[in-house]
C-alpha cells in the first residue's frame, strides 16, 4: 500500500509538473526585441571602423558570442583576437556544422538562455528565423552607428538580397557569395580547340549566352580532351544541389509561386527545362556527377579535371592558390589550373539571346540574437567586421570563404593585383551584381530549398522529370497552407519585391 | 535519582525522531530505490510525457502560438504519404537487415563452435565492425561506394576489364543495397557474438545421445541446438531489430535519405521534421505513432515465444 501511495505520489508531481511546462512556460513570451541605452551617436565619430571600436570599448570586458559554420570559423577567430586588444571586448566563436547553424538558435531561443549574441545564417533562412523572434532588425542600430559612405560602399544587388527583408534590415553582410562561371582559358583559347569548335557549330568558342550553348561546349570539351577534361560540372548531391537548380530555374525568368494564389509554379515548363538541363550535364561531366557535392566540384575543378563550374567566389580564389595567395584548404588537392581560369556571367535564357543571371546563393550574413544581453557590443563586433577595411583583409585572409561585397574591395588594387587574373575577376563578381537574383528568401524557404533537393536526388536516381516535378510542387504547397497561404503570401511578395529593388537601382 | 525535569520536556521528540527511524526502518527498501526512480521519471517517463503534451499542441516556432489541436497532429501523421514511405523503408532494412545479419551470425557461430586455426585472431577481427561509430562506418562506406573514386567499383572494374562508375547511392534499389550491406557488415557480428554464447552453452552430451539414437546432423541442429537456444536467438533478434528501427547514422552519412526520400527511415524522417523543420508537435506525434507499433510488434514477437515456450 505504502509503495503505491508513493508510486502516486511521484506520477502526480510528474504530471503537475508536465502540466506546467507544456501549458503555462510553453506559452509565448514577448520576443526581446528592445535595445538597451545606446550611446549618443554623436560621440562615436570616425569610419565606419573606428566608430566600432569606440562603440564596442564601451562594453569592455563583456563577452560576445557567436555561431559559425565550422569551415568559416578562421576569419572571426583571427580577427576575433584583434577587435578584443582593440576594444576590450572578447568574442568567443562556437564552430558549428551548417545544419546546426540552423537547429542551434531555435534551441537556444526557445530555452531564452540569451548565450549567443550572433548567429551566421544565409539570407534565405531570415524569414524563418524572424517569423520564429529568433533574431531581430538591426535598422535603428544601423541607422545610429553606419555611416552612409560605408553604407553606400556595399554593392546594391547584394545588399537588397541579403541584408533586407520586409523593409528591415535583419541582416549584415559579410561575404559576397555570387555564382559566376568560372572556366578553362588555356582550352577556350586553344587554336585548335577554337577552330574545330567554329567549324562544327558555326559560333567562337567563348563563355556561353545560352544553356544550350553551355550544353554543347561542354560536350565539345569532353570530347575534344578525349574525357581527360570534362566540359562541365555541378552539384547534384543532396544538401546543396538546390543552389544550382534555382540558378537556371530563377536565372531563366522561373517562379516559384504564382504571387496571386501561391500555387507552386516549379512543375511548370521553366522547371521542366531546369532539370532537364541539370540532367543533360550529367551527359559530359565527370562519372558519378550525379552524386558530386561542393568538395568534389572544387577538388575536380583544381585538379584540372573539369572545364567549366558554375559556384561561389571561393572556386576562383582556391584556383589560383599557386600565384600568391597562400589559402589553400587542405581539403583540396593542389591546385593545377592557376594562371588558366577565367571568368564569365552566367547564362540566362534555355535559347538564344536574354539577360545573364547571377544567383545570390548561401551568402554568410550575421544577423543578432533578439535574446542577446550585449545587444550593442554584438552589433559593434558585427558592423567591425563588415567595415571597408576588414571586407578587404577578410577576403583576402588565407582559407576565407568570405567573398566581396564591397565597391572598395572589387577597386582594391592590392585585391587586383592578388594573381594575373584578379582584376577580371572583380569586375565579373561586381558586374554580377547587377543580376544578382535572390535566394529563396520566403517564410518556410528553408523547406522549399529542401523539397527542390529532394526533386534533384529524385531526377538523378531515375524518377521521371514531370512527376519528381509535380511530387515537389504538391509538398510545396503542402507547406504553403501550413504555413498559412496569406502569411507565405506577404513573404513572397517581399521577396519579388526585393528583385524589384535590385533592378531599379541599376 | 530523580530523572531531571528536561528529559521529560523533550520525550515526546524523541519518540518523533523514533517514529522517522522505525518508518525508515520498514520502508528501507523502498527509501534506497527512490533516488533511482526519480532519476528513471525524469529521463524516462517525464519525456515521454511531455511528448504526449506537446502531440496534442500546435508547437511550431514559424506559427505564432501553441495553440490546443487535440488529435489534429496524429491525424495529420496518419495520412501523411511520406510518414508511412519512411515507415516500409524502416521495414524492408529491418527484415532484410536483420534476417540476413541473423543467418550468417548463425552460420559464422556454428562455425567458430568447432575447433579451428586462428579461431582467436579471426574472431578478434570480425569484432572490429561493431566497436566502430556508426557514423564512423557511414563515412567510410560512403568513400568505398563511391561511383568514381570508390574500390568498390575498382574492384568491379577488374573483373569486367574496364571502368565502372556505377552509382551506388543515388539510385534507390542500389541505395538500399548498399545500406544493407553496411549494415550488415556492421552488425552481424553482433548477432554472431550472442548466438556463439548461446551456442556455447549447449550441452555437447544431448548432441552425442541424438547421435546414438541415429538422428542426422540437421535433425540433431534442428531438433536440439535451436530449441535450446531458442531464448538467445530471441534476445539477439530483439535487440537488433530494436537498434534496426531506430537507423539513422548510417542513412544520414551516406544517401540522405535519397534518392528523394526513398531510403528515408522513420528516425531520419522524425529528425528532418524536427531538428530542421522544428514541427515539434507533429515529430512528437509522429515518434508516439511509431513507439505503438514498435511496442506492439515487441509485444507481440515476446507473447509469440513465451507461448511456444509454454507450449
């Protein structure tokens, strides 16, 4: 008898105590979205750099700490070291894997321990990360402490793609990821190669306009090396492949949504001719594309195996590791194409003649936590590191995966004069931003992406194109009305609008 | 002598503290199994509870609220096409998996019961497997299935006398074939190691008096090595299929649960929903569905031989 009393007794607490996590501290709380005290701007004075050591010295002593993809952790540990001598503030970087950059602030914001400060994200995140009162709007603070040259020194595509959303900055950029073409002068310029390829196609042999010209270059190249090069390759695999799916898609004029009733467009024609396309490369790309990642992409393309890749800035600087900069990745195998690559825009249309796209993909952005304690100091570690002169060193810094963003950095003549070609590759990377196109920056675009990663690994093990096509664009809207179709609705619409943005200020 | 005047005062606490003692005394038991049990509420049942609440809450941090939805959430999970894909892929790994890791642990024990050379160095090396991290395995078959780099393939390429880049994991039928045979690799020594303990304990005397009443080997095997180890082969079995159902390591690490979602298990399913999504009320729903079925099918396997063995 006495044991089952005690027995009830424990259940009973067990269950009260259920009963309040689950119905009274699950409920919502207001989201920390107020700012303490900020010093009066008009005692920080100097550049964008220096008013954020004056701002962060008045917080010396505290502790600034942030998340970052483990691969992406040398820059903010390196220079992390500098701003605290400089300031007295320290910053303390938790490595993560990608996939936790994502999960760790949900965690850590529905816990309130208020233990990270900032978190580095990718644009298309913000809108889940925001919905959720995970990070906050940095506009008053941005408002107080930028200056507007510094301000206006970002290159406009990339700023609108990233750093905005809904009218509000929630983000600041620290890296310019772009995707451009990077490909194989030494074979484009081959008399042989050029003369040959004229002859069976009745065009030069130069950076392609068209998916279709891209198609058959590349075929040209596998073939004219004999397999030793292949013409082109990408990501297929599982995790990142939806990058590449939304350059061609997006690239070619492609919607997602119809804006109107938020109807999945992707099983639409332009979404048939995208995984038609990323299929079609399989036919002159290395064996076993089908399962590459970015490490495979980069390492075949330094290795000299491959001709043409589209991806982030980091391909070309790795590419040229021999010629001065000494940031290699150990993960790479020894670069063999330096002083061969150059660099083009991307094609746009499927056919014929049409506008280059420039897909804005997987850019780091550093956003703050609505939970932060040092809401001023974050910010000022933040605004530190996207000042001219730390843009310039960052991307520059040996194993950085942060690429400009900067007008000062694509003018930069020690940037310039890096390796041979730097000069080309500036301009191209800052020409891009003119197309620069949006990622899926909507409310759930974290499982759209996924749902179009999935559509790709389908396609590539050998389901259908229309029905992959029709299966994903069912999840999608399955998502939609989740999510809330109006809700979706307003993101999206903030979303084509901020294309709008870009192409108006260009 | 006069007792003094303040033993009086505090008698009745003695007998108090008397009282905690005698109780104390009888409940010793109970009171040395207490810390234990409220250890085991709090990591064991206290989740479980909890996940029941929040299955019945729409706890989505991208939703504004927690409102109450009752069973909305279980229902959602029962007519979700992808829930019950993940659950026949979770099966098929499961049966296959496990009956082909069960007969070559058996034939691999029966083998090493017998007297043989080098019987200690082989066993030592077949143990290797089911030391390592599951991730650990996953990354290094992920290398060896690899299309253009992997031996696999190399090895292949020998025998058919030119290049093979067959694409091991991004074609579902081969997707599954290769996480079987990592699987298998990894655990059936596993199932080898408990079933040569079972057979270990098998009185050599019942084999030699079938033998003299004329009974064949496989009738002796049949008639009187498996009914005696019958209990083991269920504790094996169980125990594997229990770590069978819960895949995730090795599915993560090589095919992602691709191509699509063909090779997604339950576990990899309730992690996307979860760890990614954060639907939690939906996963909470989702894992409770699973744990019925799951508890069912246990249920059911332990009743089926607790009977045989009865009978």
């Amino acid at each position: 008898m006495q044991k089952k009393r005690i027995m009830k007794i424990v259940m009973y607490a067990f269950l009260a105590a259920f009963m309040f996590v689950v119905f009274f501290n699950g409920s919502e709380k207001e989201e920390g979205t107020t700012m303490e005290a900020a010093a009066p701007a008009q005692e920080i004075k100097g550049n964008q750099k220096e008013r954020a050591e004056a701002l962060a010295k008045k917080y010396a002593g505290t502790t600034v700490t942030m998340t970052v993809e483990g691969i992406a952790a040398g820059p903010s540990n390196a220079f992390g070291k500098v701003f605290e001598k400089a300031t007295g503030v320290k910053i303390e970087v938790i490595e993560l894997p990608y996939e936790e950059t994502r999960s760790k602030p949900f965690t850590e914001h529905e816990a309130r321990t208020g233990a990270v400060d900032v978190y580095r994200i990718v644009p298309s995140w913000v809108p889940d990360f925001a919905a959720a009162g995970i990070i906050q709007p940095m506009d008053d603070l941005v408002k107080k402490y930028i200056p507007q040259d510094a301000w206006d020194d970002m290159e406009k595509g990339r700023l609108i793609a990233t750093m905005l959303y809904e009218g509000k900055v929630w983000a600041i950029c620290v890296d310019g990821d772009i995707f451009i073409l990077y490909y194989r002068a030494d074979i484009f310029e081959d008399p042989q190669a050029m003369k040959q390829f004229k002859a069976k196609y009745g065009y030069d042999l130069a950076p392609p306009k068209s998916w279709e010209q891209y198609n058959e270059i590349g075929q040209f190249i596998t073939d004219f090396t004999g397999g030793k090069v292949y013409g082109g390759a990408g990501n297929r695999a599982a995790g990142q492949g939806y990058f590449w799916f939304n350059q061609i898609f997006l690239g070619a004029g492609g919607k997602l949504f119809d804006p109107d009733t938020m109807k999945p467009l992707i099983n639409g024609e332009i979404g048939r001719q995208t995984m038609q396309q990323l299929k079609d490369e399989l036919k002159f790309g290395p064996p076993g594309m089908e399962n590459w990642g970015t490490a495979e992409l980069w390492s075949g393309f330094v290795d000299g195996k491959v001709a043409m890749q589209f991806s982030w800035p980091p391909s070309g600087r790795f590419a040229e590791a021999a010629s001065g900069l000494a940031n290699y990745p150990t993960w790479l195998p020894p670069t063999k194409v330096a002083g061969k690559i150059k660099y083009a825009l991307l094609p746009g249309p499927f056919k014929g003649e049409g506008p280059p796209a420039a897909g804005i993909m997987g850019n780091a952005i550093w956003t703050l936590s609505s939970d932060s304690k040092n809401k001023e100091a974050a910010f000022a570690w933040i605004m530190w590191m996207n000042s001219p002169e730390m843009a310039l060193k960052t991307s520059l810094y040996p194993n950085s995966l942060m690429d400009p963003y900067r007008y000062s950095q694509f003018d930069s003549p020690e940037y310039q004069a890096a390796w041979p070609n730097a000069k080309m590759y500036l301009e191209t990377l800052r020409e891009a931003g003119k197309y620069a196109i949006p990622p899926t920056k909507i409310l759930g675009g974290t499982e759209f992406d996924e749902i179009v990663d999935r559509l790709i690994t389908s396609v590539m093990g050998g389901q259908d194109i229309q029905s992959a096509l029709d299966d994903a664009a069912k999840r999608m809207d399955a998502v939609v009305e989740r999510l809330g179709r109006d809700r979706v609705k307003a993101s999206y619409k903030a979303l084509l609008e901020l294309q709008d943005q870009i192409r108006q200020a260009y | 002598m006069s007792r003094p005047n303040n033993v009086i005062s505090i008698a009745p606490e003695l007998k108090g503290v008397g009282g905690i003692k005698t109780w104390a005394r009888q409940h010793q038991g109970m009171l040395m199994v207490l810390p234990c049990l409220i250890v085991m509420l709090g990591v064991g049942i206290f989740p479980l509870i909890f996940s029941v609440g929040i299955s019945l809450l729409r706890w989505e941090p991208k939703i504004p609220g927690r409102p109450f939805v009752g069973l909305a959430n279980f229902r959602d999970i029962l007519i979700s096409a992808e829930y019950w894909t993940a659950m026949r892929t979770t099966a098929i790994i499961v049966v296959l998996g496990v009956t082909i890791e069960f007969f070559f642990g058996l034939g691999l024990a029966l083998l090493l019961t017998e007297k043989i050379k080098g019987k200690r160095i082989f066993m030592a090396i077949l143990m290797l497997p089911v030391m390592m991290v599951p991730v650990v395995v996953g990354y290094t078959w992920r290398i060896l299935w690899h299309s253009a780099y992997g031996p696999i393939n190399q090895i292949i390429g020998w025998f058919v006398g030119h290049r093979v880049t067959i694409s091991w994991l991004t074609h579902t039928k081969t997707a599954f074939f290769a996480l079987i045979v990592t699987e298998f690799w990894q655990w059936t020594p596993f199932m080898f190691l408990v079933l040569l303990a079972g057979l270990s304990s098998v009185n050599p005397e019942l084999g030699e008096a079938a033998e003299i009443d004329g009974a064949s080997k496989w009738q002796s095997f049949w008639r009187i090595t498996i009914p005696v180890i019958r209990p083991v082969i269920l504790v094996a079995v169980l125990i594997r299929t229990l770590e069978a159902l819960k895949i995730f390591d090795i599915i993560f690490i090589m095919t992602g649960g691709g191509p699509g979602i063909s090779t997604q298990s339950i576990a990899f399913y309730l992690y996307r929903t979860g760890a990614r999504h954060f639907r939690m009320s939906h996963t909470a729903a989702g894992s409770l569905i699973f744990l019925i079925i799951v508890a069912t099918i246990i249920s059911f396997a332990v009743k089926q031989f607790q009977d045989k063995k009865g009978g």
